[in-house]
C-alpha cells in the first residue's frame, strides 16, 4: 500500500491531523456494527510507531470498539460487523487470509481489571511463549520470563516467588504482570483499555512510568476516562463522542486549544 495513494482513499473530514510520519497502524473509514446499531462510524486514524496516542470520550462513545479492532477482537462478539480498512505494516488484517492468532502476538492488550491467569507468575508470562512456539528450552523461557518481568518493571518485587500465584499480588502488581504476560510474545503494539481504572494512585503511577518506557519500544494505544492521565502520558490525542472520531492532534494542542466545540465542552466538563 502506497501511503500517497492512500491517504487519498478516505472520506475528507475536519478532525485534524489524523496522519503520522511513521504509521504503524493505518485505519480508514472504519465503522462498527453490534446487529443494527451503529458503533463507531468512519474513523480514519493513524498510530504512529513508537507513540502513545490516547482515546479520550465519555462512556460508549466508541473508544473501545475501535481499540479492539486493532486485534480483532471484535470477532469475539456476535453480530459485530467491521467495515473499513485497517493496515498493519500495510498489510490488512481484515483480510480474510489473515491469521488472528499471529496478529494477537503482534497486537497484545491490557484490560480495564487486571486479569492474571490462575497459574503461578512464571507460567503467567510463560503462556504465550509456550502457545506460540517461541521456544524449545527451559534456559530460553527463563530469559524470556525474566525480561519480560524487568521490562515490567517487576522483577525486583517477585524474583523469589516465581512459583506463587499470580493472583496473589497486588492490584497494580497484576497489572503489570499482565503487561509483562503481554510483552513476553514480543508484540509491535500494546492496546491498553482503562489499565489504571481499578488501581489507586500509587499504582496508577508505576504503570504510567511504564509506558514511558515501553514506549521506547511499543507503540501504545491507551483508552483512559482520565484526560489527567491522557495529558500526562501521551504524544496525541483523540477524543471521540456518539461513534465518531471529532478531533484528534498533539495531546497539548487538544488540552489547551482544541478546535471542536464538542472537544472543548468535554475538556472544560461541560460534557462528560
């Protein structure tokens, strides 16, 4: 896919800068469907390499739905239908040839409530190595392991009890086990849905500073009610209301100048 040739391939809108110098991701036109009702409609967005871009809106605006169309998630859910066009390193993955599961390697996700498998920490991070064949050898899974636990930034807090459950730690402590299990398969991207909702402030301050980091590597797509964490986080940001993408550009931008009415309401608390 030429990019010159597709950025021409979508409907004109007002949103901003909807494009990146380098896009990881490609989205065009997407529109989401539950049965009859209409989710999102027509979103255009790119996600840059190596970014953080949050998705910011009020609750069932569509941040959701369009953050697990990046992995396909949506085909879990009876009577979802997609439409548009989602490249990922110009390659489309709603194309029917493509595989999921190799995409959910690329493409790995964080949920709103911490969700570790009810194995010990080792085996939690262990999983997807194990499913998806990347190794043959106990010394290569210990490595892996242990990376992906310092690259969470939590080797240091439970490199004695690898045998212990998962479900044991604490809430912001699962949460980051769950990005260390998500990182261990070497993804590209790193979908996070309301990752910090469930934790309190201290934890919500860890996982924060590991984005930063992570960043460094991934790129990241972060849903989050909290446009403070937004602000805090994130490179650029989109705000979506009732389905559609209404504006998106450089988080500072959007937080303190933004150029849609409906941005602005949303960010003064006008709406909400």
């Amino acid at each position: 896919m030429e990019m010159n040739e597709d950025k021409k391939d979508f409907k004109t809108n007002t949103v901003g800068d909807i494009f990146s110098d380098n896009p990881k991701i490609v989205s065009r036109n997407v529109s989401v469907y539950y049965n009859d009702k209409k989710a999102i409609s027509d979103v255009s967005l790119d996600i840059g390499s190596k970014e953080i871009i949050s998705l910011i809106g009020p609750s069932g605006c569509g941040k959701s739905t369009f953050l697990r169309c990046f992995n396909r998630m949506n085909d879990t859910i009876d009577g979802c239908k997609v439409e548009g066009k989602i490249f990922l390193d110009n390659e489309n993955i709603y194309d029917e040839m493509i595989d999921v599961v190799p995409l959910r390697a690329k493409v790995g996700m964080v949920f709103q409530k911490p969700n570790p498998f009810p194995k010990s920490i080792y085996d939690n991070v262990a999983y997807g190595p194990r499913i998806h064949g990347l190794v043959d050898n106990k010394k290569d899974m210990d490595n892996i392991v242990e990376m992906s636990l310092k690259n969470a930034g939590l080797w240091d807090e439970v490199k004695d009890r690898l045998d212990s459950p998962g479900t044991g730690l604490s809430g912001g402590q699962q949460q980051r086990l769950c990005i260390a299990r998500a990182i261990a398969v070497s993804p590209e991207i790193i979908l996070m849905d309301e990752p910090c909702s469930a934790l309190d402030p201290i934890a919500t301050a860890k996982i924060e500073e590991l984005l930063q980091t992570l960043a460094n590597d991934y790129s990241i797509v972060i849903v989050t009610h909290s446009m403070q964490q937004a602000a805090r986080v994130s490179q650029r940001t989109a705000y979506f209301h009732l389905g559609e993408l209404v504006e998106v550009g450089y988080t500072k931008h959007i937080f303190t100048n933004p150029t849609d009415i409906k941005t602005q309401n949303y960010i003064t608390g006008r709406i909400g």
